[in-house]
C-alpha cells in the first residue's frame, strides 16, 4: 500500500510496486531479451497510472506514519510465522 503515508511514496517504491504488478501479470521475474522493450515500457506505464492515482486520491484520514506501520507489519510477521533468527 503507497497511499496516505508520511512521508508520501518515494518513486523508488512506485517503480518497485510497478514492477511487482508487472511480474505477476506477465507470469515472469525476467522476460527474455525479445520481450524486454515491452516489459520496461509496461513497468514505466503502471508506475505513471500510480503516480497519477496517488496525486488525484482524496482521503479525509491523518496520513499513517511508516514506521508505526512498518512495526506493526512486523509484530503481525512474528505472530504468524514466529520470531525471526538473527544470524
């Protein structure tokens, strides 16, 4: 999720999001060499619709804060899947 956070999405996370959405459409982590061109305009299409989406969304809650987020992200992580090891 990229919308309502402080600070907003960078545009590294809206590539990188445009990049996960195309990957799973196109069924593949690296297209072969002939699809490369298509790939790369797709990935840059999304990231433009998102950048347009996120720009236009209204919203009438506070902006979430990332760090609480990602913290409970976190602690949702651990509960389901156990603490993580540190090595």
């Amino acid at each position: 999720m990229l919308n309502n956070f402080e600070p907003p999405a960078t545009e590294d996370e809206i590539e990188a999001a445009a990049l996960q959405y195309v990957r799973k459409v196109a069924g593949m982590t690296r297209p072969a060499t002939v699809n490369q061109e298509a790939f790369d305009a797709a990935v840059q299409a999304v990231a433009e619709a998102t950048r347009t989406l996120l720009d236009n969304l209204v919203t009438r809650t506070p902006p979430r804060d990332r760090e609480v987020e990602a913290a409970r992200a976190r602690a949702r992580a651990a509960e389901r899947y156990g603490p993580r090891d540190a090595n």
